[in-house]
C-alpha cells in the first residue's frame, strides 16, 4: 500500500548546474540535503514544500526540470 501511495505523488528533476566553490556554507548544506554532489548530477525528488524550499535557497546553483 506504501508503494503505491509513494508512485502516486508527483515528482521533479535536479540537476546541479553551477559548482559550491564559493558559496556559502549553509548553501552548501541545502545541496547536500538535496542529494546532489558534483556539477551535472541530477536526483529525482518527490515534488513537497520542504523540497521546493530547499531548491528556493540554491535557485542559483541548480535547475529544475518538471
């Protein structure tokens, strides 16, 4: 039953598009938080506010693509 309450959420793509160096640490932790680690990396997210919020705080380093 999990699995197909999970599937039925609506999810997003990211992909890292700018490097860390030089941005600030909390910055660093939000992309960290979002599963990614180097430039061109790209994590499948279920699409919730608190995803939406950490993508908001790096919109700069990262690209959504729906």
């Amino acid at each position: 039953m999990a699995d197909t309450a999970a599937a039925a959420r609506p999810t997003i793509r990211v992909r890292l598009v700018k490097g860390l160096r030089g941005t600030q640490a909390r910055h660093r932790l939000s992309v960290k938080a979002l599963g990614l680690t180097k430039v061109n990396d790209v994590r499948e997210l279920v699409d919730s506010p608190q995803v939406r919020g950490l993508i908001n705080t790096v919109y700069y380093l990262v690209r959504v693509e729906e």
